[in-house]
C-alpha cells in the first residue's frame, strides 16, 4: 500500500504565497539594479513594487507565448534562448513602467540580458530559501525479479 509523503512544512494560503513571490520579485529586481550597470531606479522604493508586479503580469501573460512561438530556437540552443527572452520581456517591462511615469531604465540588450540573469538567479534563490518551491523526493523500491 503507497501513502504519500505528508509535509511537515507549513501551508501557506495563495494569497500569502503571491505577496512572497511579489516581494521576492520587488528584492531580485532591487539587486538587478544595485549590481547591473546600464539599469537604473530613481525614486520611491514602492515603486519597485510596481515594477515587480509589472515583470510577474507580463512572466505570467508573455512569457508562455513567446516560448511556444520559439520552442525551437529554445530547443536548439538547449534552453539558453530563454535568456533572451527574460531580456525581452525587461526591457519590455521597463517601456511599461516609462508609461507610467516610473523611472525604471534598462539602457539596452546586454543590461537587460544581464539584469535577466540576475533577477533569475537571486528570485530562485530566495524562493528556495523561503520554502516557496515545493517538490517532492519519491524513492519507489522494487522486489528483485
């Protein structure tokens, strides 16, 4: 008889959930620019925030479709194409937040490829750290035949 694993972690509510991954968001954007030269923050550090949400709106709405229209440029160059896209949708992101009044500069194809790397990594980091990523180890064991 299986019975699955039971999580000892505490459960979060989705909303709880999308305020971390909006915060984590808000900080990984915060390093992008603090160590990527040729981007760029002036003023109020809740405007951050709005910048956060505009990057997960458009991961969340963009990011799906432009995968699929480039699924083999995505598998031929094994993945590393979505680098480029990361960029894209920045650089995207920081036209929106111009529109808005937020001044939010991404100077160009290399701080955005760059500030993209970034924000990956130190996003994946912190959600790891947070207990955001939920997986699950399954060890199924075989009688010998």
């Amino acid at each position: 008889m299986y019975l699955p694993p039971t999580s000892t972690a505490p459960q979060r509510s989705e909303l709880s959930r999308l305020f971390l991954r909006w915060l984590i968001y808000s900080l990984a954007i915060f390093a992008a620019v603090w160590l990527v030269p040729g981007i760029e923050f002036t003023g109020p550090g809740w405007q951050i925030g709005i910048v956060a949400l505009l990057f997960g709106l458009l991961n969340a709405l963009l990011r799906p479709l432009l995968y699929f229209l480039t699924c083999p440029l995505v598998i031929l160059t094994l993945g590393l194409f979505g680098l480029v896209i990361n960029a894209l949708l920045l650089g995207l992101t920081s036209a929106l937040a111009d529109q808005l009044g937020i001044n939010f500069v991404v100077n160009g194809f290399w701080p955005a490829f760059f500030g993209g790397m970034v924000i990956s990594i130190v996003s994946t980091a912190l959600q790891y750290l947070a207990g955001d990523v939920q997986f699950r180890i399954v060890v199924e064991r075989r009688p010998w035949d």
